[in-house]
C-alpha cells in the first residue's frame, strides 16, 4: 500500500502558517500528488496533528476551495477537484513575471550563478505536470 | 507479620521498582518532562538527576516500608496510609527536584510540524468485537436473573486478608446488579478514552517521531482494550459470586480472577514499555512552559484533547482545551449519581 502523502510546515517561518499549509497543498495539487477525487484529513485532523488553531486549516482549504481545488461541501469530506486550467491574461503574466524577477534577483544577492538558476527553473518546470 | 502487611509491602516495593525505571520510558526528546537533546540522558548532566532522583525514591521508600513493618507490630491504623502518602509526596518532590536540575539544558521544541494527509477513518482495533466485554455482561446479568432465587438473601461482598466476610450485600436490584453495572461504566470509560485517543490526540506532530508515535498508538490501543476485556470477564465473575459463596469463604475464583486480570495485561503492557523505550521517539512538540509541574498540559492554543505524557506512558488530557473540562465534569457526574445510588 502506498503511504500518504504528508505536509510539513514551520512555525519559525516568517509565512503565516496558513499561507504555508496553502502553498505546500497547491504544490502537491499541481505536481499531481494529490489527485482528483483524493480525500484530505477533515479540518479538525489536520488542526491537531499539526497543532494549530482550527481556523488555520479552515482558512487554508477556503483559499484552495476557491482557487477550484478543492470541493468543500458542507457535511461531505473534503475532496480534490478536476480543475480546469486557467488561461493566464497579461496582468496574470506580469505578476509573476515580477515575483520571479524579486526572487532570481534574491538568489544571485546569495551567490547563486545564472546557470544554476536556470536548470532549476527548467527542473522544476518540467517536474510539475498540471 | 500479617498477610495485610505483607501484601503492602509487596505493593510498596512493586510502587518502588516502577518510581525507579518510570524517568527511562519517557521520548528520547525529553528528560524530566523537559525538552532536551535526544541523547542528553546519557551525559554526565542528564545522568545527574536521575541519580538523586532514584535516591529520594528509595530513601522515601525505605522510610515508607520501616513504618509499615512498625505499624504491623504496634498497630497504628493510620500508619499504612500515611507510609503511601510519603512515598508519593517524595516522589512528586524527586521529579520536581531533578526537572530543576534539567532546565538549563532545555532546547526549543522542533519548529517543523508535520501531518499524514491520509482521510482514512481510524477505528478501535477490532471494530465491533469491542462491544462483546459488554455482552458478557449482560450475558451474566441474564444468568443472574435466571437463577435469582439460588441468589442468598444476604451474602458477602468483601473479605478481609485472612478470606473471611466483612461486608455484606442483600439480594436486591443493586445488590446483585451493582458489580455489573460498574463494570460496564468502567468499559465504556475505557472505550470511551480509546475514541479519545484516535480522534483527540495527534496521529503525527514532529518530523522526528512520526512512526514511533503511529506504533506509541496502537500499543496504547492494545492495552486498553485488553483492559476493558479483562475487567468483563472480572466483573462477571464478581457478579457471580453470590451463587458461589455458598459457605462464606472466599471462593478460589474471586483470587484467581485478579491475578488473571494481570497475566492477560502483562504481554500488553511489555509491548507498551518496549515501544516507550524505543529509539526514534523524538519529541511531542508541545512547548515545555505548557506543562504545569511537567505533568499537567495546559494549552489553550493546541486543538488536541490527548496528548502523550511527559512522564510515564499513555496520554493526559490537554486542560486548556474546553471538551476536556467537560469530559471531567461527565466523570465527576456520573461519580456522583454511583454514590446516591
């Protein structure tokens, strides 16, 4: 039997903790980890497995149930949806465009070379199927 | 010496041994309920308070033994009570003692947590085969009833060391049925802690002992269900005893059904120890200021209603969450209705 995926966060990072339950789960939704039809922990699982206030989880699956991700229907369990993938319009392009150019810049300040930088990106391009 | 005697001093020495090996069963993570490096116990500052705390143990104890053999020969009353009370208020004093001497070498409980994003349901090992220590209550209850009228009308509930009566019940309803019925409150308080520990504690919490608290679980499981299996089959025993005491005399049953109480616990309690003791135990990341006296979790900010002890094996409840001062007031009820009854 295959074992479930888990998901890690850190208390001592500077991310709100829902932010990064929100960040870990898109990850595993979009790598394809978790797919469609896949149940995840109910709320108040996750809450006490990870020892945050239930509203955390709460607000971490309204924010993926509203990106499509998940299917939150009040009294069934949460599931993964079949989502559609969006067409991303310009101002979608420029904001990322810009995030990414903030965060390269930041890894070349850390001494990261050009190179490195752009086999990642491609590694990392090419592992995620959505 | 009296057999009374000699049964306390067993139980004092048995109280000893355990007071003794209790700090070594806690996760490799923590010493004296305080978080530590996972091999700090083996260094000559983590050996330390081991060392005077095992030395109060025994000293307490060998004090507590001293006034059990005096009161067998001078026959204080009060002596064997006030024996068990020093012994305890020692060993509260020990393990304060030595978390005082630990403290400084405390580190920050692990930052990362991590979850299992598995839904499947858990249950109580065995499903439905846990309402059968019921049955067997009820199947006894059935059997008294059928046979009410071999039941004496007055018949002995205790006896003293020597096997001889010294309190009495009347074959009335809760009389003859009260066994019974404490036995199945003390089944449903079992499975009832057992639903508490699958949906109320952590499956997971800490990258570092996420297997050992998966195996930590189901051997807690184990032994509580042993338990409520057992305490069946010693209620409907005890319960059974008016058709048996034809003569008074404690009936070889109600010796041998303790004792086998034990024998079926024993294997699930080593399975237990020998999980507590294994290496990989890590942390329960729970932060140590949460830990009043280090025994008494208050956390209002932790969802969980069970969470592991710090000290000795099994779970604690989480006093700063609300649904454990209710679970507590329910006890205390159904306490206080078993007393007017």
């Amino acid at each position: 039997m295959q074992d479930a995926p888990e998901i890690v966060i850190d208390l001592n990072d500077s991310t709100p903790v829902n932010r990064q339950i929100v960040d870990y789960l898109r990850a595993l939704l979009v790598e394809g980890v978790l797919q469609p039809g896949a149940a995840l922990p109910s709320v108040r699982r996750l809450a006490i497995d990870l020892g945050v206030h239930f509203n955390t989880v709460a607000d971490a699956y309204h924010t993926l149930a509203d990106e499509g991700w998940l299917d939150i229907s009040h009294g069934r369990r949460i599931t993964v949806r079949k989502r559609r993938r969006p067409s991303a319009d310009d101002a979608t392009q420029n904001t990322f465009r810009q995030r990414l150019r903030q965060l390269i810049a930041e890894m070349r300040a850390a001494g990261l070379s050009e190179s490195w930088i752009s086999r990642e990106l491609t590694s990392i391009a090419k592992g995620i199927q959505s | 010496m009296r057999p009374s005697t000699l049964f306390l001093l067993c139980t004092l020495g048995a109280l000893t041994l355990l007071l003794h090996y209790l700090p070594l069963f806690s996760r490799r993570g923590l010493w004296f309920a305080i978080t530590v490096e996972p091999d700090f116990r083996d260094t000559p500052p983590g050996r330390r308070p081991l060392h005077y705390y095992r030395l109060m143990i025994w000293a307490a104890s060998l004090i507590a033994a001293m006034m059990l053999v005096a009161s067998d020969r001078f026959g204080a009353d009060a002596a064997p009570a006030l024996a068990f009370l020093l012994q305890t208020g020692c060993a509260i004093g020990a393990f304060a003692w030595a978390r005082r001497l630990v403290r400084p070498y405390a580190i920050a409980p692990p930052a990362k947590r991590m979850a299992s994003l598995s839904s499947s349901q858990e249950g109580l090992p065995g499903g439905f085969l846990n309402l059968l220590p019921v049955a067997v209550l009820v199947a006894a209850a059935l059997y008294l009833r059928a046979n009410w009228e071999r039941i004496p009308d007055r018949f002995p509930k205790h006896w003293n060391f020597d096997g001889v009566p010294d309190a009495w019940a009347e074959r009335t309803f809760w009389g003859v049925y009260g066994p019974l019925l404490t036995g199945v409150l003390l089944i449903v308080f079992i499975l009832t802690l057992g639903y508490g520990i699958i949906h109320g504690s952590p499956r997971t919490r800490t990258v570092d002992s996420a297997k050992w608290t998966g195996r930590f679980r189901r051997a807690s499981l184990r032994l509580l269900l042993a338990a409520a299996w057992s305490l069946s089959g010693l209620f409907a025993a005890i319960s059974l005893l008016p058709l048996m005491a034809a003569d008074s005399r404690l009936p070889n049953v109600a010796i041998l059904a303790p004792f086998a109480m034990l024998v079926i616990l024993a294997p699930f309690a080593y399975q237990l120890v020998r999980v507590g003791l294994e290496a990989g135990s890590g942390t329960d990341g729970t932060p140590d200021s949460a830990w009043k006296l280090g025994q008494i979790y208050f956390n209002p900010s932790d969802p969980a209603i069970l969470v592991t002890k710090r000290f000795g094996l099994g779970y604690t409840l989480n006093f700063g969450n609300r649904v454990s001062w209710f679970v507590i007031g329910l006890l205390l009820l159904a306490f206080a209705v078993a007393q007017i009854i």
